[in-house]
C-alpha cells in the first residue's frame, strides 16, 4: 500500500494539469491580406506603399502577445510578416495555402495571439474554417482588411474587421 499513494498523488497532479491543455487554443486569431504588390512578375515584391502598410500591420499588432506568426511561401506575404517578425523576435513559419486545415490545426494548439499573412482568395476560407464571418469578398485592390477572431469560451467566435493605415 505505501507504493499506492506516490501513484495515487502523481496522477491527481495529472489530472489538473489537463484543462489547462485542452485550453491551449489562441487567445486571439489575426488574419490579414498582403500588402500592396507591385503589378508585374510571378512572385512580385511589396510596393513602397506595401511597405509602408506592412509596417502599420507592426505597429498594430507587437504588443497584442503575438506568439506566432504564419505566412504563405510568397515574397508579398513574407514581406508583410517581416517587420512584425523583428518587432517580436518571433520566426516566420511558412504554411501551404492549399491545404488550410493543417494550419487551422496547428494554430488551434497554440496559446496566446497568432497572426496570418494571406490572400485575397485563401483568407475568407480561413475565417470560416476558425468559426469566424469573412464578410464580404475581398476585392483585388483591397490591402486593409485585418481580422480579429476571439474564441469564446462557449466555443463561439467573435469576428472583428479590423482595417490598416
């Protein structure tokens, strides 16, 4: 029996460890569209107002507790993550865009608030996908739509439209 309560004590201290792992979802899911790309090329580059915005995007959003940021492999998205990445010292990570179930997953087992850099046709689908409400369709000269999503602790998510300088 003296074996017993060590066992017994060990998976008490388990067991309260668990809601604290099933809440580990993010406290905040920021979606955001690229920046403004320049007209010509396969994978063009941010224009100088692109830039500009990317930084507005940074400004806004190093002190929401960012603790991830996601991007697709393009220049445009990559570019406009950046200067978020240097203001929190957070790295980059890359996602498909073709395959937004696995980034839903991954950013779903994350805490704290996490940013995503998309497209203009990827990012209503994640919207739905995290439970939020896109809205209406992004335009293709639209660069300023910036989503708030806040999961609720009924499982319910609050969608806010956000728009950048």
């Amino acid at each position: 029996m003296p074996t017993f309560r060590p066992l017994l004590c060990a998976a008490l201290a388990a067991l309260t460890l668990l809601p604290g792992l099933a809440a580990a979802e993010p406290s905040a899911i920021y979606l955001v569209r690229h920046a403004e790309k320049a007209a010509e090329g396969k994978d063009p580059d941010l224009t100088p107002q692109g830039q500009t915005r990317a930084q507005h995007i940074a400004a806004m959003l190093h002190r929401a507790g960012i603790t991830a940021i996601f991007s697709t492999p393009t220049a445009r998205t990559r570019q406009t993550a950046a200067p978020l990445a240097q203001r929190t010292g957070l790295t980059v990570q890359l996602y498909d865009p073709r395959a937004p179930r696995v980034l839903v997953e991954k950013v779903r087992a994350l805490s704290g608030a996490v940013v995503v850099v998309g497209h203009s046709n990827t990012l209503p689908e994640l919207v739905k996908l995290f439970g939020g409400a896109p809205g209406s369709e992004i335009l293709d000269d639209e660069f300023d739509r910036l989503y708030q999503l806040l999961p609720g602790a009924d499982g319910q998510v609050r969608t806010i439209l956000l728009g950048t300088p």
